[in-house]
C-alpha cells in the first residue's frame, strides 16, 4: 500500500513539475528580456531534471513510468493557461505567471513531504527539490520591476 501511495505522489509531482518545464519554456519564448530567457530555459531544464529523478524513484519502487496509474493530467494544472496569461510580452505579467506556478508546486511539494509512507531516501530527494523550487521563486523574483 505505501508503495502504490508513493507512486501517486510521484505522478502527481511529475505532473506539476512537467506543467513547469512546459510554463517556463513558454515563458522564456514569450520574453524579450534575454537575461530572463536564460533563466526561464535554466529553471525548464532543472524541472527536466527533476521529472527524470522523480522517474527514477517510479522505477525503483518496481512501476514502469510508462504504465502510470493515471494520466498526468489528473491533477489541478496551474500552467494550462499560461499562454493567456503572458499576452503582449509584458515581463511583470510573465514573472506573475510564473510566480503562481511555482506557489502552486511549493504547495504540492510540502503536501507530499508530509506523507508518513515517504522512505529517508524519497523525502530527502523530495526535500531538495523543494528547496530548488524555493530558489526558483527568489531567482523570478529578483526580476521583479527590473526587467527591460
């Protein structure tokens, strides 16, 4: 049972974090601000990466990730309409967008960590990648009113 839980809420994070990589990939094509599109590009790729460790976690507790209990989209997507919101090119509205899905992660991410069937290794992994996420807000956040 502890097995089958840890699955959905890998699932359930790789669905948040691929939300992310999509948003901000989006995010950085919609910028004209080349130093916010480096970091836009740098935060999707961390999130590649973080789907691929989460993955990993799917296959080590004996789940293919092909054949997941579900489809990814089962969860609320934050990033869905993040097109709409990034009209015009306005980097304040694009760091706003932005700032909300990263909320909407932190949230996800400290709903998981307080699962009791998490292994040491699983919280700790889950645990660094909050802090990445973390990170993330305060890096968009430095943009702030300051962007061309």
């Amino acid at each position: 049972m502890e097995t089958k839980k840890n699955i959905e809420i890998l699932n359930e994070l790789i669905s948040i974090l691929e939300d992310g990589r999509v948003g901000y990939t989006n995010a950085a094509e919609n910028s004209e601000d080349g130093s916010l599109k480096t970091v836009f590009l740098g935060i999707a790729r961390d999130r590649s990466l973080m789907v691929v460790q989460l993955q990993d976690e799917i296959n080590k507790l004996g789940k293919s990730t092909e054949a997941t209990d579900g489809p990814l989209g089962a969860i609320h997507r934050v990033w869905i309409d993040f097109k709409a919101m990034i009209t015009g090119h306005d980097n304040d509205a694009i760091i706003e967008a932005c700032l909300t899905g990263e909320n909407a992660a932190l949230d996800k991410f400290r709903e998981a960590l307080k699962n009791d069937s998490l292994s040491p290794s699983l919280y700790g992994l889950l645990s660094s990648q909050l802090i990445s996420i973390e990170n993330a807000i305060a890096t968009i956040k430095s943009y702030k009113n300051i962007t061309v």
